[in-house]
C-alpha cells in the first residue's frame, strides 16, 4: 500500500511532510472518503464511495476531506475554480478559472484571511483553501458561498452548501489522472493553526456581496482603475467605457474583457470595431496576454488571440439579443415579494426536471417551456411579478416563431401556468406573470422544500441570500435560452428539440441513447434521430458508448450547411418592420379621430404631437399613411416604406414636401 510521499518546498510553507501527514492534521473527521477501483484496476470515474479511517496507513487510492466536522461546523472552505465544461478541459474556462482564483485571493488578502492556493490537478483547476478558528456555522458559509458564486461563475460551489458529505481533495493530495495538488501560494502552517474567525467569513461575504456584478451584466461597474484619457473609437454605453478603459483588465481581466464585447454587442459594433478595440483598450487586456500567475500575464500568439477574439465575440452576440429584449428593471416593494418570486421561479425549474417528459413529448410542449423559460427569466431580471412582453419579445427571446409563442401561450394560460392580467392595447404589450396556485407546494409538487417545512407558510430568506440565488437562476437561464438560441436549431434548421438537447448537455460529460430519452422525456427512437442530426453535422461527437458536445462550437458552420445562416437575423428584421408599421398605423388612426383643429397643419405629416419636431425626444412624428385607390390604408406600401429605412428618424426627406 504506497504511500504519496510530497515534501513541501520550504520557500512555499514551514510545513514539511507527505499529503498524508497533512491529511491527517487537517480532516475534521476521523474518516475521509476514497476512490474505488473498477474490476480493470481504473479510476475513470471521479466518485469517493468508499470511507478509510484516518490512521498512519494512507489510502492506496486518491482521498478528499470532508469540510464540516461530525457537528457540523466548517473547519475547512475549499473554494473550488473548475476549468471543465461537458467536453473536458476548456482553456477559456481554464483561464477563466485562473482570473477568478487571483481575484478572490486579492479580496482576501484585503481582509488579512490566511489562505493556500493550489493547482488541483495537471489540467490547471484551482483551489483556495482556509481553515476557520473553532468552526463556522453552516448558514454563515453559505451566505459566504452565494455571495462568491454570484461573483465567480467558474467557482463550484456545492460542496459549501453541504455541511454532512460537502468534500474535496486537500493539498498535496494525489489525483486519479497521476498528479497531484500542488502549491502555487501560501504556507499550509495556516490550515494546521487555523487563525480565521467566524467573523472575518461575515466580512467576507459581506465584501462579495457589495462587489457582485449587477444582475444586468451591461449596468456593471469596473472591476478596477479606468484611464480616463482612453476614448474609444465609436459611441459605448457609459459602463461600456468604463470596462473599455479598465487598466490591464483590472482585478479580473477575463471578466472586463467580455463585459467589453457585450457591451459592444448592445452598441452594435461589428467585428473589425472589436479587432481594432483588442489591440488598443487597456481592459481588453485578455485578449493580448493571458494568465502566468498572479500579477503576471504572457502575451498571446496572434492566432490565439484572433481564435479567442472570435469564439468570445460570438458568446456574447448571443448574450446581447436575450438582454436587448429585457423591459425596464423595477426593484420589489419588499423582499417577500422578490422571495416569491424567486421561489417560483426556482419550482419552475425543479417541475422542469422532475417531469421532462410534460416539456418534451411534442415540439409544441418543448416550445412552451421555453415560453415559461422566458416569463421567469424577464420575472427575476426586472423584480416585478407582472411583466409587459409582447409575444415578438418572447419569440426572439426562444428563438421560436411569434405564431408559435401566441399558441404557447394560450395553451399554457388554459392549463393555469400563467396569467395574462392585462391584454395588448394599442402599442403597449400584453402583461403575464406566473401563475403562483401551480409554484406554490400545496399545488402537488412534493419536492419542494416548503411542503415539508413546520415553519409558517412563508419564512424569508436573509436579503444576501435571496439575491445571490436570484442571480444563480438568472445566469441558469441565460444560458438555457442562449444555448437553444440559434439559426441551426430553427425550423428550418435542425429544429428546436434538438436545440434543447444540445443546450442540457453544456454541463454533462457524456450520454447515451437512453439517457437523452430520459432526460428529455422523449421516445427511445425520438432520442436517436436527434442525436443523428447533430451527430451529422458534428455538433456531438462519440464518446466511448455514449455522446458529447464537440470541443469547438460549430453551430454556425452547419447553419450553412443547412441554408438557415442569418435566419434569426432575418426575422428580428422583420419583427422590427411588422412594430414600425404597426406603430405608423396607430399614429394615423389618433390623427383620423381627433379633432380637425387638433390634427397637425401640415397635410402630409401624421403625428401624436400638435407640433412637428424633427427629432423629438418623446413621441415621433410620421408621414401620412399611404393609401389605395379607393382610400384605404395601402399596408403594402406602408411596409415597402419600413423595408427600405425610409421612415429612420435620420430619414425626414418626407418633412419638406408640400
């Protein structure tokens, strides 16, 4: 039974010794968990079934610590940045994870919080580990990791919600892959006498609290010092500049540096405007250099920063048309409110996965929980229960057709989802909020926390926590809608099943056959034909017996392949015409019912205002509706109008015609 002898290098701790000695002044317990060998002498899976009471004897495979002794006190945090997505090892998220690590090590030091960074294993993965004087209840380091998670979002964060089996490797620690954990800064002295209190965790929290970003992603503020004199070389939102002129990409220059293309994205840049930004804005720093450890960075090669450029610049296009249809953002009356509404939305999401064959047996039931995917995800962005949006909004927000969100919804209204509390009128949307008779746990949802709680039938939640959850359930459905969201899963694409099975493997490592149908809720032979679609234009890629997402994402090639590139582009075009003439129309329906003496003098111009102006701030003014011969409105025409940008505010040619 070999022992895994790492003497620690005296520059990096005063403690010397094996990981096992190590091990055992540090495990809160009197036992820790062990990997178990398959019948082929493997370790392929990353499970510690087995327990092995600590002793002088190490295992004879890897370990890990539980966190909380047997009272469940944490002794132990383990900040754990996680490098991997459904494919393996990712650089981005690698690098990603290594940004995020410095800048939680940054904070701590801020507060004088002893703590060890390691490298968690040969492919790059980063732990921050501390050790706590005498233990720390359970609910003060959840608010601890809800408020981190907020921030970091490569940070796994599981195992401190976890006070009976919450677990990781500890230092020095061997890895199935035959690595191990190993020091990159501070000395292991500080989890043997640990010197953090309870207090500084509540410190802590409170500081990631306050320096989280804003729910909204563009109305976030820098993450360091700005040069002031940087300008950029087209119109940015005020934020957006802000990040632009970010020096060195501030405390976490992955993060600035897609803050930066978003905020593009919003501002409509296209991608030559981005090029010339990533050679010349100091918080574009990401994409000229990478992470080398903390406080230095090596400069990328130009293929790899053209490379990353691209993938990011396209993540964030994405991004961009799921926010742009966000309405103005209203904070709840009171936190019961806003502790509603996240609970639903939270059982919303728990029905999804409880019964996924209600959601996905038909292309019509997969359509309508993207409807609700939307409702939710508009509910915990702006904190009202009712939200104005008009099924143009839901379609470009799902990807799916205006006609197909109108069925959705009607459907969904008739079985008690949701509510529509005020119907469309005139140029203002339809309002719908989710209906709280089927979140609530007396609906018939057994799982729900709240069905088996002895406390009153509402309890709220510290402020912190609500918030740090509520942005948890957004990004959780922000990348639900964004993975589904393209030209390739269409209609005339490769469908939009077929989007949803693609967006639910993000963080899978492999399936099967069978697992897609379950998971989907879908028939056995449903599930192979999705899976041979996407397999045919490498979306999926084999994986030992089952399937995974291919490393690179080439959603945008097949759409070529498939004839539908630009398809969503296409159609948020002609939703912009349908409302641009819609809106014309009404404005001449006010001029055709008011008063003669009100209308305006100008025979050629329809407008909601008595006077014209030519770029109002408020109201717009319009040409006279085009009409027929026989003095109906011409809607043909009226459209060719819209069509051709002819009724563009910068466009008034129309303002000096007699």
């Amino acid at each position: 039974m070999p022992d895994f002898v790492i003497d620690v290098a005296p520059s990096l701790s005063s403690f010397v010794g094996t990981a096992w000695d190590l091990t055992r002044r540090i495990s809160p317990r009197v036992e820790v968990r062990v990997m178990q060998r398959d019948v082929y002498g493997r370790l392929d899976e990353n499970q510690y079934p087995w327990f092995y009471r600590v002793g002088p004897m190490a295992p004879s495979t890897p370990w890990c610590v539980r966190l909380a002794d047997e009272q469940g006190l944490f002794r132990l945090l383990c900040f754990d940045f996680d490098g991997k997505d459904a494919h393996g090892v990712n650089d981005e998220l690698m690098e990603q994870a290594a940004d995020e690590c410095d800048a939680l090590s940054r904070i701590l030091d801020e507060l004088a919080i002893a703590h060890v960074i390691c490298q968690s294993s040969g492919t790059g993965g980063r732990h921050i580990w501390l050790a706590v004087q005498g233990g720390a209840a359970a609910s003060t380091v959840a608010g601890v990791s809800h408020a981190a998670r907020a921030n970091y979002r490569t940070l796994d964060h599981g195992m401190l919600l976890n006070a009976r089996q919450g677990a990781a490797r500890p230092p020095l620690s061997p890895h199935r892959d035959g690595s191990t954990s190993t020091i990159l800064r501070g000395d292991l002295t500080v989890l043997v006498e640990p010197s953090t209190t309870p207090a500084q965790l509540q410190e802590l929290a409170g500081v990631l609290d306050a320096r989280k970003p804003a729910l909204r992603s563009t109305d976030s503020s820098p993450s360091g010092p700005i040069n002031d004199a940087h300008q950029t070389h087209r119109p940015l939102s005020a934020k957006g500049a802000a990040h632009m002129a970010t020096i060195g990409g501030g405390a976490n220059p992955s993060w600035t540096g897609f803050m930066c293309l978003l905020a593009a994205a919003h501002a409509g840049w296209s991608a030559q405007d981005v090029e010339h930004a990533a050679r010349t804005a100091p918080g574009m720093e990401h994409y000229r250099s990478r992470n080398a450890g903390p406080g230095r960075r090596r400069p990328r090669s130009a293929e790899e920063a053209a490379r990353r450029l691209e993938s990011q610049w396209a993540k964030a296009q994405q991004f961009a048309v799921v926010q742009r249809a966000l309405p103005a953002r209203k904070d709840p009356r009171d936190l019961s409110e806003l502790t509603r509404i996240v609970e639903d939305a939270d059982a919303l999401l728990m029905r999804f996965k409880a019964s996924p064959g209600r959601w996905a047996r038909t292309e019509a039931a997969m359509s309508q929980r993207t409807v609700l995917s939307a409702l939710a995800f508009l509910t915990l962005q702006t904190g009202k229960r009712t939200v104005a949006a008009s099924i143009r909004e839901l379609a470009l927000l799902g990807g799916i057709g205006r006609t197909t969100v109108a069925d959705a919804l009607q459907v969904l209204a008739e079985s008690g989802w949701v509510q529509c509390t005020s119907v469309a009128k005139g140029g203002n949307a339809a309002e719908w909020c989710l209906s709280p008779s089927r979140m609530a746990p007396e609906g018939g949802f057994s799982t729900v926390s709240g069905s088996v709680r002895s406390q009153p039938s509402f309890n709220a939640a510290p402020p912190s926590e609500i918030f740090a959850k509520r942005t948890s359930l957004v990004r959780q459905l922000e990348d639900e809608l964004t993975d589904g969201r393209h030209d390739v899963f269409t209609r005339a694409g490769l469908g939009h099943v077929a989007g949803k099975v693609y967006g639910a493997l993000r963080n899978i490592g492999q399936v099967s056959r069978e697992d897609v149908a379950r998971m989907m809720g879908v028939s056995l032979r449903h599930a192979t034909t999705i899976l041979s679609r996407l397999r045919t234009h490498r979306l999926l890629v084999r994986a030992g017996t089952g399937w995974r997402r291919s490393k690179n994402d080439l959603r945008r090639q097949a759409a070529v392949v498939l004839g539908v590139d630009g398809y969503l582009e296409g159609r948020a075009e002609r939703y912009r015409i349908e409302r641009e003439v819609w809106t014309w129309w009404q404005a001449e329906m006010d001029t055709m019912h008011s008063a003669p003496h009100s209308r305006p003098r100008r025979s050629h111009v329809t407008s909601r205002t008595l006077t014209f102006v030519e770029h109002s701030p408020a109201e717009r003014a319009w040409p006279r509706y085009p009409r027929a011969g026989d003095g109906r409105g011409d809607h043909r025409e009226a459209r060719y109008w819209a069509e051709n940008g002819m009724l563009s505010p910068d466009s008034l040619w129309w303002s000096s015609v007699a």
